[in-house]
C-alpha cells in the first residue's frame, strides 16, 4: 500500500472552544477538545481513513497566508459556503469548477485558508 501524499494537517486556532464550535458548525461534525495529550487538541470530524488532522493552540499564519486545506463538504457547496458565512469566516471567491468537482476558498475566524470542496457527482 502506498501512503497518502498528505497523512495530517493542523489548524492552529487562538480560542479552541470558538474554533470547534465554527468547524462543527460550518462542516457538521461533533468534534470535542481532547485534553489527554501535553496540548489540547480537536480531531478533525471526517471519517475518512486516509488524511485526517486537527485545531491546536497555536498561532495562525497572518492573513491567510499560510497552506489551504480542502476539505469535503457534506452537501452542496453553497449550503456550506452560507453556514461559513453565519459562524462568522468569510468567503473569499465564487465556486471553481475543476474536473474532480467544485471549490471555494475561505478564511476561517482566526484566519486560516481553507477550501471548501464539494466532489462531482
């Protein structure tokens, strides 16, 4: 087996509790804050085998200009892009068709890129 290209990812957030409450919010998960590590951390909520990662305490990269992060959607790509926009991210552009399926880029409340990427059918 070949390993995945990507296997984790960090979210670096400044408040834990307002950032797991966004991410659940925006992607429908029910992630909780673990504190059994040496940090607090906040699984991702995809059930995806492959990639997974988490929101840390951290300091996020100023304006955005750290890696983006793609993640699924769990329905059509405007319902999430509206949910960023009711927890309080921004949307950055209008949805990018690309042969795999469709994408927008946001900014979370601390900042941080992340796409939103919804698979063709």
């Amino acid at each position: 087996m070949t390993p995945p290209i990507v296997c984790w990812s960090e979210i670096p957030v400044t408040d834990m509790d307002k950032a797991v409450s966004y991410y659940n919010a925006v992607f429908k998960w029910n992630m909780k804050i673990d504190n059994t590590g040496p940090n607090p951390m906040a699984d991702l909520g995809g059930t995806i085998d492959t990639v997974g990662g988490h929101l840390y305490p951290g300091k996020p990269a100023t304006d955005g200009n750290g890696p983006t992060i793609h993640i699924v959607v769990p329905d059509k790509l405007e319902n999430a892009a509206n949910r960023v926009a009711d927890a309080g991210g921004t949307i950055l552009c209008d949805p990018v068709t690309i042969p795999a399926g469709r994408f927008v880029y946001t900014k979370d409340p601390d900042g941080n890129s992340i796409g939103l990427f919804e698979p063709k059918a």
